[in-house]
C-alpha cells in the first residue's frame, strides 16, 4: 500500500503536515516515506495527500512504483516540449 | 555583542523618487499614517527606512504558471525565489540580528519560497515570538489568497497590519490560464474550477482583512495576452474593495527557468506595455511604481542585498542586546521621521506657491522617458556598470519618476546561464521606449548601438542631480526643436 518519495523531490515541506499517518520522514538529500507507517491514506482520505500536493511530477510513487503525478499532468508542459528544451539548453 | 551601527540614511540610487503627493493622493489620514515609514509602499520613505523577508515557509497550496518549484538557483533574483529555508527560531534570531545592526529595518515580511499561508504553523510562530520580542517591527505578509479567509483572525491577532495579495484575474476563465491546479479540502482540483475557488477565497480575505482594517496591498503580474486587459477590471474592483494601492509587475518568463511560461513560449512585457498598463490603472487608484521586485530574502534598503553579512553560522554566533538595540533604532526613527516630516512640508509649501502662479499658455514641448545610470541621486553611474536605470517623464511642467528598470534581472550572465543576449543588449532591451540615457561615462561601441537603437546616450551631465540634469536636457531637446513630433515607434520594438 505504501506510497515512496524518490529523488526527484524538492523538499518544499508540503507533504509533510497533511499526512494522516505521520509517515513523512524530513530528511536529506530529500525527504522519505516510512513504508511501516504509510497507509496509502485508506479511511482518512479518497486521495493520498502526500501525492494530491506535491508540486513535483514523479516524484511520488505508489506500491508499483508508477508515478502518482506523470509528465505533464502538474505543470502542462508536455514532456516532448520539456525535453526538447532542455537538451537546448544543455547544448549552449 | 552587536553594536549598532551609526544611523545611516543613504541606500537609493535617486534623488527623489517620485512625488510622495502623487504616490500617497487619495489615502485616508489613518492609512497614510501607517504607511509613512514603511519602505515599500512609501516612496520618500525608502531613503530611510528598510524591510526584510525570511524564509520559512517552502510549501505552496496552488501552483501558477509563471513559477518552477524546483528552481532554486544562486544567481536567481526572480520575486519569491531564495535559498535559505529557515525554522521559525533561526529566522527570529535573524531577524533580531539585522534589526540589531542595521536601525533602518523597520519591516519584516514573509513572502515565500512558497505561499507563507499555506504553512500557517512555521508563519504564525515566527509572528507570535517578534510581536512578542520586537514590537518595534512592523510585520507583513504576501500570500496567493487560497488560505487567507480562515487566517484573517489570527493575522490580526499577531498585529499583522499589512497584507498583500497576488490577484492576477477576477474572472475564472482567465485562472485558467494562469494556474493549472489548486489543493482544495484534500484534494487537487484543475482548471476552470480551481481559478473560480481561488479568486473566490482572494476576494473573500481582502473584503475580510479591510472589514478588520488591516492594510491590503494587491500584486498583480502583467502577462501578455492573457490579463493584459483584464487588469484594468482587477484594479478598479481591488480599489472599490478597499486595497490601498495596487502594485502591477512584469511577468519574468525564460525557458532557462522551467516555467510553463518560459518553456511555451510566454513573452514577457516589455516595459513600454509596462508603463501603458500602470498609467490606464492609475487614474484608477494608488500604483507603486518604484518596487524593484526585489529578492525575497534581501537584507537591507531596497535594491541593496546585505544578505551575506547575516548568514546562518554568523547569526548563530551573534550575541543580540535587543533591548539596547530598540533604544538605538528609537532614536534613528524620531531623526529619521523628522527629517522626512521636514522635507514633506517643503514640498507641500512648494506645490502651494506654484498653484498661486497664474496659469501661462499651454507649455509647448511633448514629454520625453529618460533613463538615468545613477547613484545617491545624481547622474553618477558608467552605462557599462549599471544593474538598473531610473526612467524619468520630463515634460514642461516638470520632472516626475516613473519607474526601475533593470539590466541583470535574472542571472550573473553568459557563462552561467549560457545566455546568448548579451548584457548590452539587454540594456537597450531594457530601455525601450526612452529617447535618451543620462550616465556619468560611456563606451564607443555601445554609444553607437544606442544611438542605432535610437535612444540618444548623454554623458555630459556626470555628477549632477539628476532631476535637474534631465530637465536640462528635456529643455535642450525643445530649443532644438526636437519635441513638436511623436518619436518613431520603431524604437519600442
Ligand atoms: S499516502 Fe497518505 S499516509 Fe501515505 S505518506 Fe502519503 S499522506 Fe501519508
Ligand atoms: S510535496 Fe513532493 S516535493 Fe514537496 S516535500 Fe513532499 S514529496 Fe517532496
């Protein structure tokens, strides 16, 4: 059921106060989810509040390791449009 | 133990930023009052009096489009962007530390990294232990509106006497546009639907803070094609609400900063639409033209960053008297006050004799935006070095200030950002609009692009009070015949 913060997190703290379970841990480089504690939110709320916030496409992920928040779906940036501007930045 | 510093009243480049009669016209004698020292919202003030932010408050409940959470960069001196998370004990001690030293620090506010209502716990404690340990210093706070009609309470509780509210539409179709997605009762709610909820708590919590008579300043970021207009209606409906002044700012949109805006393609404002937007808003009500958008952790007078002398080890190994301090920064403040009360009667005394003169014939002479490169208020700065112009109207009936506008707004230059527009270019970019640029010296090469871009440079003023240098020049421009014509539009391009 657990839900996991992965590297792409930026620690901007939101998850952490909504969590019903106190199953966000605060820590560096970012910050972690107790897998022991992490009910996935059943029977506090419809959705994972960790996920329902969190500013940063892909950086949570649920039990099978699928993004909870995929390219695209936060920002609207389409992840072609990003990608291409990226290596063109990366290219200067 | 800090020994505070000898008071200090230097720190704008300007001489006069502007007629403080325009910028306070209108305001109620209580709110005058409660504006008089405060930096950002007084335009004669900011020579004397100075705010800072700290950063306590990194989560966000909304996101916009004009904002990348996950730039964080050194060279970043975009609005609401900083480094340094701070807890609510570390920015207390900061604060006490800065306001210790530098007796000039009268304000302190809480903008961000993310929206500081959305993280009311680390807010509201660092609120709670300054009301409590400094009530010498003025607290505010900048917030998206989303939270704000549940923390109205609390704020006044803390003696929170300024608020400022970043309203960008009245209108849901227009949210739209600018933000993708809110966190609402525990859920993430997109599009349409979560423009209408947040404009609807925005306009809730300003209606709720001037029911309360909390002061509420109104942010708005000017973004082309998308509430250019719609401003206007935003300003007229903030104003007949009760917000004191509304402050329009240019959308800052680079692909290099991650934004949906820089990475679609967004073009920012130039400053001629810029100014266009602040003038059809004006008639309306209070603008703040002289906020430079200052980094949000900056330490000192506006547009001065002392931030490094207050860094977390050194604060840690400060010892603060701040009893002893507040007798120190009492003392500035009542010299400081009546130095400004003085130079405010002058003005008013002057304004009077000029409306016992009778009125001559229409002046000839249209008016003309002028840059300057200054420093202390006279034409002081080399083209080549300065970070930011101050944009003066000349015109018959005088000289008025209409604006900053800045060189370096986003990072240290080519190599770090791999930035192709060079840094003269991006002067002239920035100087669009204005026909002449005053600085004390300038280079062959970029007189010549200058000159090519139209806008005439002018060296021959250096050291003298800028004011009376641009009008110098205003009259030069008349006798040569210079002003009977529109100028080319060619230049604003
Ligand atoms: S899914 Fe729910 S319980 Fe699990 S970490 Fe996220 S907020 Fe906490
Ligand atoms: S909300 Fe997302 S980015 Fe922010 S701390 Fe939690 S996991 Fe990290």
């Amino acid at each position: 059921m657990a839900l996991e913060i992965i590297e792409s997190c930026v620690s901007c703290h939101a998850c952490l106060a909504l969590c019903p379970s106190q199953a966000i841990i605060e820590t560096r480089p970012h910050f972690l989810i107790d897998a022991g504690k992490c009910s996935g939110c059943l029977g506090d709320f419809a959705d994972a509040q960790c996920a329902a916030i969190c500013p940063i496409e892909g950086a949570i992920l649920d039990e099978f390791g699928v993004a909870m928040n995929p390219p695209g779906s936060l920002t609207g940036i389409p992840p072609a449009r990003r990608a291409a501007a990226q290596a063109e930045i990366a290219a200067r | 133990m800090i020994a505070p510093q000898a008071p200090r009243t230097a720190g704008c480049s300007a001489g006069s930023c502007g007629s403080s009669a325009g910028q306070m016209g209108g305001l109620s004698d209580k709110i005058r009052a409660k504006v008089q020292d405060h930096p950002c919202y007084s335009e004669d003030a900011h020579h004397y009096f100075a705010r800072m932010h700290v950063a306590v408050a990194p989560a966000c409940n909304i996101q916009c489009h004009y904002c990348n959470r996950k730039y964080d960069c050194a060279n970043e001196s975009r609005p609401g962007v900083v480094s340094e998370l701070l807890t609510p004990d570390q920015a207390v001690k900061k604060t006490l530390a800065v306001a210790a030293t530098i007796p000039q620090m009268s304000v302190l506010g809480i903008a961000g990294p993310g929206d500081p209502l959305a993280n009311p716990a680390r807010t509201f404690e660092t609120f709670r232990q300054l009301a409590l340990k400094a009530p010498d210093i003025k607290l505010c706070v900048s917030t998206n509106g989303l939270a704000l009609p549940e923390c109205v309470e609390e704020l006044a509780r803390h003696n929170i006497d300024h608020v400022t509210i970043t309203i960008n539409c009245i209108d849901p179709d227009v949210g739209a546009k600018i933000y993708p997605w809110i966190f609402w009762n525990n859920q993430r709610i997109h599009g349409r639907k979560a423009a209408a909820i947040l404009i609807a708590q925005q306009q809730k919590g300003l209606e709720m803070l001037v029911a309360k008579g909390i002061l509420v300043k109104v942010n708005s970021v000017l973004i082309p094609g998308v509430n250019d207009e719609h401003l206007k209606e935003v300003s007229k409906l903030v104003k007949a609400k009760g917000a004191f002044l509304h402050n329009v700012m240019p959308l800052i949109a680079e692909a290099a900063h991650g934004t949906f805006y820089g990475l679609m393609g967004q073009r920012s404002p130039r400053p001629d639409e810029l100014k266009a937007l602040q003038d059809a808003c004006a008639g309306d009500m209070n603008m703040m033209r002289h906020c430079r958008q200052c980094r949000a952790d900056a330490v000192g007078m506006l547009g001065e960053d002392r931030g490094d002398e207050f860094t977390l080890d050194k604060i840690e190994a400060m010892d603060i008297d701040y009893e002893a301090a507040m007798v120190v920064r009492a003392a500035f403040r009542a010299q400081a006050m009546a130095e400004l009360e003085a130079k405010r009667r002058h003005k008013e005394k002057a304004s009077q004799i000029l409306r016992f003169q009778p009125r001559v014939a229409k002046p000839a002479g249209r008016p003309v935006l002028m840059a300057v490169a200054a420093k202390n208020g006279a034409v002081a700065a080399h083209f080549g070095h300065a970070k930011e112009f101050l944009v003066y109207e000349a015109a018959a009936d005088g000289v008025k200030f209409v604006g900053h506008r800045k060189v370096e707004q986003y990072c240290a230059g080519n190599e770090t950002c791999g930035d192709a527009e060079s840094v003269l270019e991006r002067s002239i970019h920035a100087l669009a609009g204005c026909e002449v640029v005053l600085c004390s010296r300038i280079g062959i090469d970029p007189w010549r692009d200058l000159e090519a871009a139209g806008i005439q440079p002018n060296g021959e003023h250096a050291m003298e009070p800028v004011e009376d240098a641009v009008m110098v020049v205003w009259r030069e421009m008349l006798a040569a015949g210079k002003l009977d014509f529109k100028p080319s539009a060619a230049k604003c391009a």
